[in-house]
C-alpha cells in the first residue's frame, strides 16, 4: 500500500492531461491526479455532459472544452505538459452501432491528433485507453498476446488507436502503453450500461432486460482500482510501450449480475428478469459472449491485483447514488 503510494506519488510534479476528462473514467482519474497534487487539462467536447464532481475553484485544473479531431485544439491544448491519458472515445453498444463512422473518426483521426501533438511537444508518456472488445470472442481467458478477431467497428477502432500508438513509438519514439479496459463500471457511470440501468430497472420496480440467454460472461471491473491500474501504467518504465488488461480476472454471467443486484437492493418482489433477442441496435453478431482478463501482465507490470469485489463495487455505487 504505502509502496504503490510512493509510486503514484512520483507522478505528483508532472503536468497531465486526460483527454475525455468529463468522462467516466476520466473524471475519476482527473480527481485522483487533482488528490495527488498535479496540474491537470481536462480535454472534452462534453458529447455526454461533465461528469467531473470536483471541488468549486479548483486551482490545478484547466478544462478545455473540444473536440481531438481538430488539431489545432488538441495542439494548443498539449502545449508544456509532460504526460497524457488518451480516453476520449465515442461509447457505448448502442451508440457506436448507430455511428460507426463516428466512432472510426474519433478513434482513428481523433487518436492520431493526439499523438501528433503529443510528439510534437515531447510528450514523456502517452497512455491510451483501448478495450477487451479488441480480443472478440475468446474460449477462455483474454491474455495480451493472443489473436485478435475484433468484431465490431467500435472494436476495429481501438485496435486501430493501439496500432498508431505503436507507430509513433518508432516514427517518433513517444513512449506509450495501451490499457484494455473490461467493464469498469462505478459513481458516475451513464445509466446506457449496463449495472447502472439494471440498478434503475430494480429501484424503479420494472424486471432487468436482459439480451440473450444471459449466460454471457463479464470481467467487472471498480472504477477506484481501473484508476489506480491506469496511473501505474503513467509510473512505471516497465509498462512502456505494453498493452495491458485492466480487469480482475474474476467472471460473473449477466443473470447472475442481476440475482446480485436484486439480493443487494433487497428487492424480492421485483420480477423476474426478461431475456430478449438481440436487434438492430444491439445485434448477436458483434456480441462477445466470454470475456475474462488474463492479469498476469498488470500483476506483473503494475504489481496490482484490484481489491474491490463485485458485490462491495456495487454497494459503493449504490451509495454515490443514494446521495445524488
Ligand atoms: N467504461 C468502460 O467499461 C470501458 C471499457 C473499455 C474501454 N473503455 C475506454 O475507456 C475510455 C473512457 O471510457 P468511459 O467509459 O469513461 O466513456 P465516457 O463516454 O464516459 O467518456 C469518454 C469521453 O470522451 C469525450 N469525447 C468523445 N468524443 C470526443 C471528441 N471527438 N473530442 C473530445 N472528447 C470527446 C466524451 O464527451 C466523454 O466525456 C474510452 O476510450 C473507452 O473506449 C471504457
């Protein structure tokens, strides 16, 4: 505990910037840069609001507000700072099904910005936010360096922003490390996914919705331990230019997520759930169905294991709800 402290604490003097700083994962971790003392620009065009609960008057932080597809924002925005958390991206099942040319343009145009002013102001470090929607469909456990078969547009995108990553590292030698994200979920989250809106179907007493046969498996992960996960990766010189999964490595099934949620809110009159067919705005085929993080790699590299288990994640979320 105090080791990791002493670790992220190596990151207090640098000059950051997270792109999608309004953003789920990106409001959490400007906080903890904020707790920790840095100086920080957050980046975002607000295309789902600010998600940022920070103090009024916060001296340390800029926010400029933009989008990364233009380069001179990013540009101007890049200018003096030392490191850089790239995690503005288009989200969202639904969302990025209906936008696919949004999604290649803000992942693909949107990423290579970033690093090209990255590169140009000799940035120290740039951490990306990939997916473990880059594996597709696995048998078994997800580990970094096995095949990938992408099966979505979103996916194809962020295995896209991997790649230019790895090409500016040798055009330019701007050091990176690609995070692949499984379902980090927490305070803040939007209600699209998928613990917060089984949360409001219980609280509001209609039955979980749930996509197929339910059976389909999940690696959650707590937002406070993604963002320790993801300052690590700034820290450490071992995980440079690494691709690295950001999950626990523990599995749960979607109906076993909503008897959870169900048991936790105590909600024993609450209907069954519902399992419906998949449609045009969620179809079976870009569904990855098992989706377990090998760990290995971080506990390695980031000497991490997330602590926060399924059932206290959701508590704290229920909590941060309780008081909205
Ligand atoms: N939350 C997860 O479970 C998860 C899983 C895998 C990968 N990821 C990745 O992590 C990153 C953060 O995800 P999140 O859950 O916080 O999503 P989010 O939607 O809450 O945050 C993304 C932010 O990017 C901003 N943005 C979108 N397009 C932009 C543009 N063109 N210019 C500037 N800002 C723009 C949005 O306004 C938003 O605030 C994303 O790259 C996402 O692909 C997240």
């Amino acid at each position: 505990m105090k080791a990791r402290q002493l670790a992220l604490e190596q990151l207090k003097d640098l000059k950051v910037v997270v792109t999608g700083g309004a953003g789920f994962i990106g409001s959490h971790l400007v906080s903890k840069l904020l707790d920790l003392g840095n100086q920080v620009t957050a980046v975002d065009s607000f295309l789902h609001g600010n998600k940022l609960e920070l103090p009024k008057n916060s001296r340390h932080l800029s926010l400029c507000q933009g989008d990364i597809r233009d380069y001179d924002f990013i540009r101007s925005a890049l200018a003096g700072q030392d490191l850089v958390f790239h995690l503005a991206a288009v989200v969202g099942v639904e969302y990025t099904q209906m936008s696919p040319l949004e999604v290649l343009d803000v992942e693909i145009q949107g990423t290579a910005n970033v690093l090209k002013a990255a590169a140009a102001h000799n940035i120290k470090r740039f951490v990306a936010a990939s997916s473990s929607e880059v594996y597709g469909d696995s048998p078994v456990v997800m580990d970094e360096e096995q095949p990938m078969s992408p099966r979505s547009t979103y996916a194809i995108a962020k295995l896209a922003g991997e790649a230019y990553c790895e090409a500016f590292y040798q055009s330019h030698g701007l050091e990176y490390t690609c995070l692949r994200y499984f379902n980090v979920y927490g305070p803040r989250q939007d209600e699209r996914f998928v613990i917060p809106s089984f949360v409001n179907r219980v609280l509001s007493g209609e039955p979980i919705i749930i996509y197929g046969d339910g059976r389909q498996t999940r690696d959650f992960t707590f937002i406070d331990d993604a963002v320790v996960m993801t300052l690590l990766a700034a820290q450490n010189p071992e995980a440079k230019c690494q691709r690295i999964n950001i999950g626990t490595g523990r599995m749960v099934t979607i109906n076993e997520l909503a008897d959870l949620i169900v048991k936790i809110i105590d909600a024993r009159d609450t209907a069954k759930p519902e399992h419906v067919n998949y449609d045009r705005k969620r179809p079976q085929a870009v569904e990855v169905f098992n989706r377990r993080a090998g760990v290995a790699r971080a506990r390695r590299l980031l000497q991490y294991t997330p602590g926060t288990t399924l059932v206290s994640g959701i508590k704290k979320y229920l909590d941060w709800r309780g008081q909205k």
